[in-house]
C-alpha cells in the first residue's frame, strides 16, 4: 500500500527514529531505503541484530506506531492518479485487494484516513507469514478472492514485490515512486506513476500477456 496508494515514507522514516532514538538506537537512510517493503519485525531483526528480541520489537513498534499516527494523522491522501483508477476498477465489478507488508491495524488506519475502505473487498496483511519476495501474501489474496493466482493483477512499487507477484503466477505493473525502472527487472510494466494509465489501458495491456505459468 505504502508508495502505491499512499506516501507514508517520509512519516515511517522519522517515526522509526523517533521510536530507536529511545533506546540509543538509528535508522540510517540507505538502510531504511534498502529495507522498505519488508517487514517490521524483519526490518529490527536485520538492524538491532543480536540486540533483537520479540519483546524489544514489540516495544520498538508501540512507539513507533504512536509516532506514526501523531504526525500523520490529517495529512494522508491517496497519491495521484490512484481514485479514478479504484473508481474504474470498482465500476467494472473488479474485485481489489490490498496486499501488503504491513500490520493489519496499520492498513485500516491508512484506509480510514484516506477514506479508501470502500473500495477494497478484502485486505491481507504479511505479518504473520513469510515476507516479500515470498508469494505468501499474494497467494492468501487469491485464496480469499477465490480466483486462480494467474487471473490476478499485482501493482508495486519496489522489485521484492513484483518477485513475490511472479513467484506466485501473477503479473506485475510497477510505479517509479520507490525505485527506479532499472531497480525494477522483476516488472512485467514499469510506468511512472499511476496518473500516466487509465483501467482501460491496463486491462487491455493484462489481456494481451501470456498466461503466467503456474509454479
């Protein structure tokens, strides 16, 4: 969801540091960037190292997430181009689906801000499974959609993500907000933004790939 229907970056950014500067910890930039997409509990793991432990995470991400929704809190909106396209989806029965990294209470709270709910037939939170670049969470998408993974239509903005949507049969368009064209080779499509396409276009584009083979 993050760079793809919403720009948290800058808000998750200092909220990480805030919550690590409490216990003499940091987040530097490159590290923060290089590690996204994945999961929180991933990310303290790959950071606080042999300091890591499912209590201190726990810790870490309360005050993270209190943070996070004190500065956040009136200033989040869907990022351009992406209401038309949910409009359009939703008017041709197209069912949608958030697939994402990110806690479940984090989800609703980006979708209650963003007044989104409606729009979403189901969310699917990676929390408690195997993180991108696995196929786990696009996999359960599928599974509650009751749709065969090949029939369905990943839209990312970083390259573990669109290995996780190839990894589970599914095709992948890419948005420029997170990572460059060339920092996406796992992409089907790479555009700039999603203001650049329209339903129609990319529904025509899904028609004519190949049927992704299923692994």
């Amino acid at each position: 969801m993050d760079g793809v229907l919403v720009d948290t970056r800058e808000f998750h950014f200092d909220s990480w540091n805030t919550a690590l500067a409490a216990y003499g910890e940091a987040m530097p930039r490159d590290f923060f960037e290089a590690t996204f997409a994945r999961r929180s509990k991933e990310i303290l793991q790959k950071l606080l190292q042999a300091r890591y432990s499912e209590s201190f995470a726990e810790e870490i991400l309360e005050r993270k997430g209190k943070r996070f929704r004190a500065i956040s809190h009136g200033k989040l909106a869907f990022m351009t181009g992406v209401t038309p396209l949910l409009h359009a989806f939703q008017a041709r029965h197209i069912p949608q689906v958030i697939a994402s990294s990110a806690a479940k209470k984090d989800l609703d709270y980006l979708l209650d801000e963003v007044q989104g709910h409606t729009y979403f037939d189901h969310i699917v939170s990676a929390a408690t499974m195997q993180g991108k670049p696995a196929p786990d969470v696009f996999q359960e998408a599928a599974r509650v959609l009751g749709v065969e993974p090949h029939r369905c239509l990943v839209i990312e903005d970083m390259n573990d993500g669109a290995q996780a949507a190839h990894a589970a049969s599914m095709l992948c368009i890419a948005v420029q907000t997170s990572q460059t064209v060339a920092e996406l080779p796992a992409a089907d499509w790479v555009i700039n933004r999603l203001s650049d396409v329209d339903a129609d276009r990319i529904l025509d584009w899904a028609e004519q790939q190949p049927t992704r083979k299923v692994l």
